[in-house]
C-alpha cells in the first residue's frame, strides 16, 4: 500500500482505493454502482474492517461528511469562546477592570447558546467564510 495525494490508502500495483476493494470484496460482494461510495463510520481511513466500511449513494455520503465537519466547526468554535472566556476572567482577577468582567459574562453566555442553536454558528461561520474571501 501507499498514500495518493488525499493521504487515502491505494494499492501500489493497481493505484485502486484500498477501502474500496474492501467494501466490495466483504461488504457488499459486487464492484460498486456508478454514484455508489464507501465511507468509513469511524472517520478512519486506515481502518478497512467490514463494519466500519459503509456503502451510501455520493448524495447520502456528502451529506454525512458536510454534517460531520460542520459539528467539528461548532466544537472548535465553542473551544475558543470557552478559552476567550478563560483569559478574559483571569485579567479581570488581576486588574478589577468592569470592562472585562463583562466581556466575559458575554464570551460565557455566547459558550452556553452555542450547543443550543447549531444552524446559527454555522450561518455566523458561513458568513465570515465569505467576508474573509472577498476581502
């Protein structure tokens, strides 16, 4: 095996997609339909297991994909808000300065609205995505 330049596994001899060859040998017993594609259910692209191999329409498959980084946008995002929060009370300790302490009760409850309104941040993300790129 070897890595092609999307980092996935391909046999070296024929260049196919290792997860491939592996769906349709032991998931699904047949070479795979035109608009058929195999996605691994742990995110692995070393992990060739049967069980962890899956077979969904490219509809079905980019569907799952674009969820699963959205939700890892959200998690980041939320990470820094929670961090932000962090730096913002530790100064306000140190300084006593009213300003702070209200840029983190802001930072806090923005963290605590996050997990409740995920097409939100991703609208929000969305749109610096797109102010950052025409810029």
């Amino acid at each position: 095996m070897e890595l092609n330049k999307y980092g996935y596994p391909i046999w070296k001899d024929s260049k196919n997609f290792v997860h491939i060859s592996q769906a349709e040998k032991h998931v699904v017993g047949r070479k795979l339909k035109e608009g058929e594609e195999v996605h691994h259910v742990d995110g692995d692209k070393f992990n060739f297991d049967k069980d962890n191999l899956i077979v969904l329409s490219r509809e079905d498959h980019h569907k799952i994909e674009r969820n699963m980084w959205e939700y890892k946008n959200i998690i980041v995002v939320h990470v820094i808000v929670i961090l932000l929060s962090y730096i913002f009370l530790t100064s306000y300790l140190k300084t006593k300065n009213i300003y702070l302490i209200s840029l983190t009760l802001l930072f806090l409850l923005f963290a605590l609205v996050i997990p409740l309104f995920p097409r939100f941040l991703r609208k929000i993300l969305f749109t610096l995505r797109i102010l950052k790129k025409n810029n």
